[in-house]
C-alpha cells in the first residue's frame, strides 16, 4: 500500500482554511495556483487579505517585443521582480491611475476597463463617449470624438489622442474588489484638470462643475473626495447624494512645483509638492530632452489656520506617489519598506512637457537628507533576452 498522499484530493473546507490563513497575495496566488481543485474551493478575489504595500510596474524592457504583454512588478518589501501577463496593457493601451490594486486601462475604442493584474478580474467604467463634453463619437469613418469647451468651442480628437490626452487620473473610493460594496471612481481630465465621477453601475459620467479646473491630484478622505490645484488649493466633492456638493478650503500658502499630490497620512491631510529638471543631450546630432525627479516638498494641512505647513519627516511612514491613487503606509509594518521616504514612479505626460521624454523617472526620495535613490532594478533586458 501507497503511503503517498494526493493533495489535490484534500476537503474544500480545509483548502478554504488554509487558504484564509495566508496573509501576503502573492502566498495566496501561489497557493490557487498548485492545481484546480485547489484553486476551485478558494475565492479569485480575497476578501481577508490585509492592506498590502503596492507592487512597483516598470516601464518595458528595451528589447521587448511591442506586442508583449508581459508586464514586470518590483515587490518592494523584498525586492524582486514578478513577471504578469497583462493583455490589457500592451503597446495599443495606456494606463490612466492605478487604485486599490486595479489598473485603469484605455484603448483606440471609447471603452474603459479596469483589471486586477494579480486576480485578472476585469469590469468597466462608463466610456469615453459619455462624458459631458463629448458630443459626438464615430466609431467607424474618421474614427474620431466631437469635444464641446466651456466657451461652446467645438474640436474633434483623433481616437489615438483621446487614449492619451484625454483623460489623466482615475481613482477609486474603496476597492473595486469589494463586491457587497459600492464604489465610485473620480477622473482628472488631462489638459483642463476638470473633474467627473460616476457610481458602480453607472452608464455615464457627470461632471463635478463646482470644482476648479486645473485640479492634479485627488485622494478618497472621510466619505469625500479631496482634490488640490496647481497652486494648493482643495476642493471637498462630496458625491454621495443626487448631486454632488463642492466646498473650498482656502489655504494661505500658494505652493509651487512641478506636480502636487495629495496624500491622506492617519488622519492628516498631506500636500507633497514634486521638482523636476530638464536635461538636454547631444547624441549623433539628436537632442534628446529628459526630466528627471530633483526634489519633493511636504506640507501638512493645519485646518485651524487654514494653511499648509512644511514637514520635516513622515512619521515613520512611507509614501508612494505617481500615476497610482497617492497612498502612505507604515514602513515598519513591511518588511524593506523605508521609513520618512518617497517612493514615486513616472506618470509623465508628455502634454506636460513638449517634447520631453519620459517613462523612466523612478526612485526613493529621503526627506530627511534631501536625496535620491534612482531604482537600478534587476536588468529586465535578461527577462526577456537578447
């Protein structure tokens, strides 16, 4: 007699068990991935897992294929490089946010996905052709969208250009994953900084019209939305009645910068202000133009004064910023995370700088001693091969 065991035969119950003791998503993919019944007695989409420290997307190895939809992932807490297929985001997709772990993902057609590149759950948001300000779309000849301006100006938008102009950030108000739950997503158009929002089933996106323009980043904070200006500024949209409610906090500090971000720390209010410089490289008689980070400047929102106020560390926390929902998490509760830092990632758009190459501006930023660690990750070129 056989004293082997076939783990493929053990109870559901027990799978279910195990299974919900496992507490980092990659343990837990692992473990749906040994064989089918083990992945047919557990859940695609967790529900116990705790919060977990964002995977880092890297921009596409030099040499990979344009049709390649391999996708690779830095893991900061131990610093290795996980390969993902992701159909959604080839060469013909770009990205516009990245929230609760789901990918927001354009095409050259008016339809917006989200997927969950660890669980490959997909859904949609409302498309492109129901904003507001779109008046027209022709899927076939021309291929092109009509835009209306606050002014009644009209101007038609190539498909292409609308995947990549049209629409900066889009971010979540709870996790997307969450099934019994229902959320809303807000967008950052691109050129105008305009906002517009839609609920979890929703057909079409509504315009946020109170708010300023010019917005540049908002964060999910206390049942609303927080967007800040270029110059500081925050809008509080609440969203959750038949129309939304706007209200300004009027800060006295007009910041400067390249780009701002807003982060929710505890239960503070974070306004990180990002540097750029331009570098400018003669190459066989081509200017190549690059940016690279130089500086971050934090403020915290004082709300007795109504103003931003400079700090100086993080309070042990870590933050990461780009083109992800801006998010702070304890560096001592992940192992390799690095406390008082800024973990950012490239969400250039080359409508901010003409001409400006980008798509490579990753690295650790120390408040504390002002310097930059530029992420010299595994060298992808040997993924992929020569």
């Amino acid at each position: 007699m056989s004293d082997s065991v076939n783990w493929s035969d053990l109870p559901p119950e027990l799978n279910e068990t195990i299974a919900k003791k496992l507490k980092i998503h990659k343990d837990y993919i692992r473990f749906r991935s040994a064989c089918s019944s083990w992945r047919n007695s557990t859940l695609q989409i967790p529900n116990h897992l705790p919060y977990q420290l964002p995977w880092l997307m890297l921009p596409r190895a030099t040499n990979q294929h344009p049709q390649s939809n391999t996708r690779c992932f830095l893991s900061v807490s131990d610093h290795k490089i996980h390969s993902i297929n992701v159909p959604e985001d080839s060469d013909h997709h770009r990205r516009c946010g990245s929230s609760y772990g789901w990918l927001v993902v354009l095409d050259e057609t008016p339809k917006i996905s989200i997927i969950n590149p660890l669980t490959q759950s997909k859904q949609e948001l409302p498309p492109l052709s129901s904003f507001p300000n779109v008046t027209c779309c022709l899927k076939e000849i021309g291929r092109e969208y009509t835009i209306k301006t606050l002014d009644d100006d009209v101007y038609t938008c190539s498909v292409k250009e609308m995947r990549d102009s049209f629409i900066k950030k889009v971010v979540f108000s709870s996790s997307p994953s969450n099934e019994d739950v229902d959320y809303y997503a807000l967008a950052i158009l691109n050129q105008t900084g305009d906002l517009a929002y839609c609920r979890k089933g929703d057909k079409r996106w509504k315009f946020i019209d109170e708010a300023n323009s010019f917005c540049e980043d908002v964060v999910y904070y206390k049942d609303c939305f927080y967007a800040v200006s270029k110059h500081g500024t925050i809008a509080k949209c609440d969203v959750n009645g038949e129309e939304p409610n706007v209200s300004f906090i009027e800060t006295q500090r007009q910041v400067g910068g390249d780009m701002q971000y807003i982060v929710k720390l505890k239960d503070e209010l974070l306004l990180v202000t990002r540097y750029t410089e331009l570098e400018f490289n003669m190459d066989q008689n081509k200017l190549d133009i690059v940016y690279k980070t130089s500086e971050f400047q934090v403020y915290k929102l004082a709300m007795n004064e109504l103003k931003w106020e400079s700090v100086s560390d993080l309070d042990g926390h870590a933050l990461f910023l780009g083109e992800n929902s801006s998010m702070a998490f304890c560096a001592s509760d992940f192992p390799g995370c690095k406390p008082d830092c800024i973990y950012f990632t490239d969400d250039y758009s080359e409508w901010n700088y003409d001409g400006a190459n980008g798509n490579h501006d990753l690295g650790v930023y120390d408040l504390g001693n002002g310097s930059i660690e530029v992420q010299v990750y595994i060298n992808q070129e040997q993924l992929f091969g020569r």
